[in-house]
C-alpha cells in the first residue's frame, strides 16, 4: 500500500513542547474546540492556544473540576459535554451552531484509558463509544460550523492502536472483553476517523490529522491500578514517574496535537499519522515503539469505519 506516512523533518521532536511549535505563531481570531481541555494534554492545549491569542471553547463532563482548571486562562469559556451520551454531543453542538460562530481548529483530546468493563448509551463498549464514537458524534454534528479553506480536525490518538486493529465482528466487546485490546480499537479507530474524514473533507480545504501525543503520566491513567503501572515500570512505589519509561512533560505530550492543529509545514496534507511533532514512518514488523500499523491508515477500513459510525451515531455530515 503506497502511503504518504513519511517523516518531512519538521525541525521539531520528542522533547518540544506546545508553547515550542506555537513559537512566533498569532492565533488571533481564531476559534478552537478542545474536548478533555481542561485536563492533562488537553489542559497544556488549551494554555498554549490560549497564550498564543486564540478563543477555546472546552467542552467538560465536569464543569465545577473544569473551571477550577482553567482559571485565569485568557479567552477561554466553558461549555458541558458527555462524549458517552449522544444527547449530550447534540445539545452541544447545536448550542455552538446557535452561537452562530465558525471554527477553526477541533481537537479532538478527551478520552478514558484501559477502564474496566463499562457499557453505555445502547451498550456499547465504553472506550470505543467515548473516544470513537462521541468524537464523531461531534464533529459531524458541528461540520456546519467548520471554517472551509483551512480548518483541521485532530485526533488524539495513540501508539496504543498497535495492540488491535478493529475487531469487526465484535466492535462492542460483548465477548472476551480485554481492557488494553478495546483500548487499542478506539485508538486505531481514531486514527481511521482522521483518514476518511480528510478523504471527505480535503474539497472543502478542511483537514484532518491523527496522532500519537507521547507517554505521559496524566489523569487517563486513573483506572489503572498502582501496582500494574508499577509493574509496567511507569512508576516506582512511592508513585513516582521513572525516567527509564521514557514519559514525556505534559507541555511535550501536547506539542504533537498543537503542531497538527497549526503548523503550516502541513499545508495541503492530511489524512496522516503523527508522532513527535512530524509525520510518523510506517510501524516496522515486530516493533511496537513508533510508527503507524497498516490496519489503521488503510483507506478501505477507514470508509468501513464511517459507515458504522454513521450506522449506530445516526449521525452523517456528508450523507
């Protein structure tokens, strides 16, 4: 499969954080959407774009923890969401489009990690339904308002979408349900989401970008017990983070999402896979530390993938 995932040499890497790919650049006037910005990465992405002049609306499962979060960040409002509750992401979103406001940068930042078995909406499988579907949810739900000729959807994904490709014939896990395998299926169908959302979008001029932020301690590990993120070698007994796991700043975890959101070294492309703040080569067989699995950016799996969203959201911007 020919594939544009190849590394352009930004300039940027591993250790660049936000306010480093922001440097020089007026976000003035600009709007943008950041779900889950109000903690973790989501929270430095907002900062950052704050800082750099632009408006960000933080949609929040949780208002009062969110405010307390975002005080004193310039041009910043707040706005209550539930990405597991589709009525949610349609109040929402029409409250937004009532606004009569476009956007210009969706981030798609919020997400739950390894929880155990939890099933919402029409029982679905909570980390797909939360990370996959609500995102789509929303973003098609708020396509009207997405600026053309140079808006960008970003997906957060992960390194995470190696553990599983999309289990299609079980997509909800309603049998031999494993945390970290359903984990890695919402993040591979983040990735797919991006892939045919730049393929429907690009005549538009609009784009999208899905990535990997980085390892970074934050609150998505809060349903992992301590002793398995010791274990895995994350932290040490006292709940320190260990050097050796290689775990990035949360500025240096959120610089991928803001270099995607903004950077014109990625005007005219998309639909691509990122990693430390450039384009992510193909994942080399055997090796599970960098790179893009095929299952995740082929174009085939990915309009698959539409069309069940489509399916179960009851939701489709370009139908």
């Amino acid at each position: 499969m020919s594939t544009a995932q190849h590394k352009i040499g930004s300039g940027f890497g591993a250790h660049s954080t936000a306010d480093d790919v922001l440097a020089g650049v007026d976000l003035s006037g600009k709007l943008a959407i950041v779900t889950g910005g109000y903690s973790g990465l989501g929270l430095e992405t907002t900062r950052a774009l704050s800082k750099a002049g632009a408006r960000v609306v933080v949609p929040a499962r949780r208002p009062d923890t969110a405010w307390k979060a975002l005080a004193g960040l310039a041009g910043v409002e707040l706005d209550e969401l539930d990405l597991g509750d589709l009525g949610s992401v349609r109040d929402f979103a029409e409250r937004f489009l009532d606004s009569g406001r476009t956007v210009d940068f969706v981030i798609d930042s919020a997400g739950i990690m390894a929880c155990p078995e939890t099933r919402v909406g029409p029982g679905w499988e909570a980390q797909f339904a939360t990370n996959h579907l609500g995102h789509f949810a929303l973003v098609n739900r708020l396509w009207p308002a997405v600026e053309p000729g140079g808006a960008r959807v970003v997906s957060v994904s992960s390194r995470a979408h190696h553990f599983s490709g999309m289990r299609w014939d079980d997509v909800h896990w309603r049998t031999g349900y494993d945390k970290w395998q359903a984990y890695g299926q919402a993040k591979t169908a983040n990735v797919l989401f991006a892939v045919h959302l730049d393929r429907l979008g690009a005549e538009r001029g609009v784009r999208a970008f899905s990535l990997h932020p980085g390892g970074i301690l934050t609150p998505l590990q809060r349903h992992l017990p301590k002793a398995e993120m010791v274990e895995r070698g994350w932290i040490d007994e006292q709940g320190n983070a260990l050097n050796p796991s290689g775990f990035k700043s949360p500025e240096q975890g959120a610089a991928t999402q803001v270099w995607a959101a903004t950077s014109p070294q990625l005007a005219g492309m998309g639909g691509v896979y990122l990693e430390d703040c450039d384009i992510a080569e193909p994942a080399v067989e055997g090796d599970a530390t960098s790179g893009v699995k095929d299952w995740a950016i082929d174009p085939d799996q990915a309009e698959r993938l539409w069309t069940l969203s489509a399916e179960l959201t009851g939701v489709n911007a370009f139908a």
